[in-house]
C-alpha cells in the first residue's frame, strides 16, 4: 500500500463550532476547513501577510490531489445556548456622543444560537492523502511545516494542535476512529473540499478585505465576495451504509378501483419479473436515454455486455408484503403484496433515477401468460407510512418477510451427510459438525452482506440468526417461497439480524434492506423490527 500524508489536528478544549452548509453542524471537519487553517498557518510562518509566496506552490499541490479519507473520534451535538454579539456600530454611538446623547454598544446586539459539537476522546481527527511517487518530497516538507504552525480550526474559541507526517500505507490500521471516505454514489454528508483554484481564490478574497474600504473617513466600502472555487462531496463513514435512492409504487386494478393484490410466497417473483420486462422494454429505455449495453446492466445485470468502463450499477425490482394489524391484539401480521419499490446498488445520479421514476408511474404490468394487464403502477409518496415505517426507517433490528437465498453453497463438504449416514458419531463430533455447518451460514449470510454494499465494520460487528420459519407472523416456510432457477440449488433461511457498533450498542440502518442471491428480484427482504 502506498505511503500517506498524514496531517492530524486535537482539539484541545474537547469541542468544535464549525457549520456546514444550511448552518447545520459540520463534523466531521471538512478538508476546506483544514485547507483554510494551512492558509492562514503559511502566512504567519513565514511572516508574508498580503501575499503567500514561500508556500503557494505546495499549497496549489494540495488542493489538486483526490479528497482526504478522515479518521475522526466519535461526537455528539452538545446543548444549545445563547450568545448576543455586539454589532459593529460604534461609529453611530460615537455619532451620538458628539452630539450630546446617550448611546451604548450594549444596545446593538444580535443574538446568536450556539449548539457546539463535543468531540469524544482525545479529540484527534486525521486527514490522509494517498501518495503516488516521490517527486512530491519538496512541498511535502512545506506542507508538514505550516500544519505544525495550525492553531484554530473551526472558530476562533476552536484551539488546536497540529501534527503532519508521511506515514506507510499499513499505518492506517492503528489510528482510531470512525473513518470516512468519499462516497462512490449518492447519499453521505456532504463536506466542502478544495479543487484547482482554491488557493487562488482565497487570496483574491484576503486582497478584497484588506481593501474593503478606500478613502479616509466615509470611504467607499466593497463587500467581500464569498469563496467560491470549491466543491462538495457527500463522505460516508464505515458504520454508515450506502443511501440508496428508492421508488415506491402501488399495485392498482386495471380499472383503477383499488389495490392489486398478490401472494408473497407464489407470486412475488413474478411482480418483480413483470417490473423487470416492462422496465427493459425498448420504448422505455429508449425515452430514458439508455443504449441497449445500459439497458443490459442495469435492468438485466448483464454487466458482460457493457463496455463503457463505468462502474456496476444494477436496479433492485422489489415486491412490498404490506405489513397490516389484525385480529384482536392487533399483531403486524405480513400479508400480500400490493406496492412495488425500485432501487439501485451501485452509483447513479438523482437525475437519472428520478426520470426512471416518472417513467415507471402510470405504466401497466403485462402477464406474459395472456398478454393482458394484470396490474398499474401508481407512484406513492416518501411519506407512505406502510412502506416507511416498515422498510425504510433506520432501526437496529431487521427481520426477513422473504427468506434470503443464500450467496453460495451451505454445505460443500456434504456434513450433513455424514451425520445423516454415519451412525458411529459421538455427540461431540455431532457437535462439531453441526457447529461448521452454522460457520459456514453465518459466512455466507456476512457475504450477502458485503455484496449489497455494507461496510465491514457494519458486516462484522452484526449479530445474525436463521431459521427455516419465519420471525414475523405471516411469513412461511423458507422452503416454500419462489425463486428463479438459477438459485433454486441453493438454501432459503429466514434471517434476523441486530446491527451494533464496535461498542456493542444497537446501530439503526436505514432501509431498504434486502440481501443475498434473489435480492434483484425482491427475495431476501427484510422489515425493520423491535
């Protein structure tokens, strides 16, 4: 692995007042802000305060090179209170002193909401850039030197302390905290890093306020123009899952008077398959703007097929159980599928999935067995409460409405036969067979997860049981659901599954979750449980 620039800052008072965009607090740091503060340390270092010289090429090097990944400790936004700063009006009490009147500062104040962010441990964040050759060694030296002179970074009550070094690539496994990474696809905080220009740009800004004002007493005044060389990329921590973007649709009667219903176990995979086929059709891929290599990837999964270079993305075709109270205790009791949800694994833009989206509504599902419609897609809002609390709330606990198919052979080494033939085992060696069979689930269940895009701190720290019944009244036997041909060699389970952090503490996930072989086709769903 390649070496690292290191650049670490602590915060010594243990809090952080910086905001992001929309004001809303930032953390972890943005590289932006980092940036700024080496700006600001350059100039005092070596003492060229109206124009940076000695540090500008290193600088411009900087703000060229692909965004940091940071490692920052953990941090909880800290209880609001009240601040009224002075304006900066004493011209206006000092005109009215002149003339005889009584004027006070303390009059001309604006008040100010403070909610600090607390930043847990030692308060140590680390920005890391990838090193690629050696002919960066002169601005590495420049670049270590100004981040050891970082003093503030946030507001001016932010006191820091700065550390730089070029560390092995192998280095990184030792520093602690939740690390964050540029998300490949949508979805993240979005943190403010600086591109070509930056550097540039803040300078022509410091030359603007030092002349902010020319002429003597009632000079011209010229505001100060906003920073405006920088860009915004959404960072997603490894506790964190991928945001997918998502779809939902209600199943209508051709003739629009009420839902369409169909059964979970028998017919889920044929909704999804009418989904798939009419989503493919030419005359929609056409008016989305997809060539057929596109179409394949995406609708299809034919990834084989697409030479364009781009990264795999593939649409997840859902079928939605609705979850109802019945009977007298009222129990949340799965039922039939009368909504459909469409995602995406893997990058796409919002711009493209929202066309899809308004492609789909209104569109008719065709039963390939008569050519007649069976069904009509009418699009629902985010704020369908069945689909909502269900499947897409953050919860920690998750339970299978379709089983999961698993990503691989249970048993490769035929235990189960050895058990079921071999009459001369002891219990103990029973055990142990029976204990490599659980192994080998409880590794493909954490592969599944890994394939849908959870990280592996998420995969790792995840407690995770199965059985062949199901764990939300409603559902069937594992056994008994439909799956494609290409996976029906393979073992069906119902899965329930905590997520915890690597402090064993309940982690909520958003939805929609849905794991392993059948998870395009809708099979492997899971609801958010308690």
């Amino acid at each position: 692995m390649p070496d690292c620039l290191r650049i670490s800052v602590r915060f010594l008072d243990g809090e952080f007042h910086g905001r992001g965009d929309g004001g809303a607090n930032e953390w972890p740091p943005s590289p932006l802000r980092l940036f700024q503060a080496l700006v600001a340390a350059s100039a005092a270092r070596w003492n060229e305060r109206r124009r940076i010289r000695h540090a500008a090429p290193a600088l411009r090097w900087l703000e060229a090179l692909p965004p940091p990944t940071i490692i920052a400790p953990k941090s909880a936004e800290g209880a609001a209170y009240r601040l009224y700063v002075p304006d900066n009006v004493g011209d206006l009490v000092g005109n009215k002193w002149s003339k005889g009147n009584a004027g006070s500062v303390a009059d001309y104040r604006t008040e100010k909401t403070v909610r600090p962010t607390h930043v847990h441990g030692d308060g140590a964040v680390h920005f890391l850039w990838l090193l690629d050759n050696q002919e960066q060694t002169p601005h590495l030296q420049t670049i270590m030197t100004a981040a050891r002179s970082i003093t503030h970074l946030g507001w001016g009550v932010d006191l820091v302390v700065a550390d730089a070094e070029v560390i092995p690539g192998s280095a990184l496994a030792s520093l602690e905290g939740d690390t964050w990474r540029p998300a490949p696809d949508s979805g993240g905080t979005s943190l403010r890093i600086t591109q070509s220009g930056t550097f540039d740009d803040l300078e022509h800004r410091h030359h603007a306020f030092l002349q902010r004002v020319t002429g003597l007493a009632g000079g011209t005044f010229s505001p100060v123009p906003p920073l405006s060389v920088y860009r915004s990329v959404d960072y997603r921590s490894d506790s964190e899952p991928a945001r997918a973007p998502v779809a939902v649709f209600a199943l209508r009667q051709p003739d629009d008077s009420g839902f369409r219903s169909f059964d979970p176990v028998r017919r889920g995979l044929h909704v999804a398959a009418m989904l798939r086929h009419v989503t493919g059709r030419a005359d929609v891929s056409r008016s989305l703007g997809w060539t057929n290599a596109q179409t394949a990837r995406l609708v299809h999964g034919h990834a084989e097929e697409d030479v364009s270079n781009e990264p795999a993305t593939r649409l997840l075709f859902i079928p939605i159980p609705s979850i109802e109270a019945r009977g007298q205790g009222k129990a949340n009791v799965v039922g039939g599928i009368r909504r459909v949800l469409v995602t995406a694994q893997g990058p796409i833009t919002p711009e493209q999935f929202q066309r899809l989206a308004q492609r789909l509504a209104g569109i008719e599902l065709i039963d390939e067995k008569d050519g007649k419609t069976t069904a009509v897609l009418a699009r629902l809002p985010g704020s369908d409460r069945l689909t909502a609390d269900n499947y897409l709330a953050p919860s920690a606990t998750w339970s299978t409405v379709t089983p999961v198919v698993l990503p691989g052979y249970d048993d490769p080494r035929k235990l189960r036969h050895r058990l079921r033939e071999n009459g001369g085992l002891t219990a103990e060696e029973k055990s142990a067979l029976l204990a490599k069979l659980d192994q080998r689930i409880d590794l493909l269940l954490r592969k599944a997860l890994r394939q849908s895009g959870y990280s592996e701190t998420i995969t790792r720290h995840a407690a995770i049981e199965w059985r062949g019944s199901g764990y939300l009244p409603g559902t069937d036997l594992a056994s008994r659901y439909m799956t494609g041909d290409q996976h029906r060699r393979y073992r069906k389970l119902h899965v329930r599954i905590q997520f915890r952090d690597d402090q064993g503490q309940p982690l909520p996930i958003p939805g929609p979750i849905c794991l392993g072989g059948g998870k395009f086709s809708g099979t492997g769903l899971f609801a958010a449980t308690t």
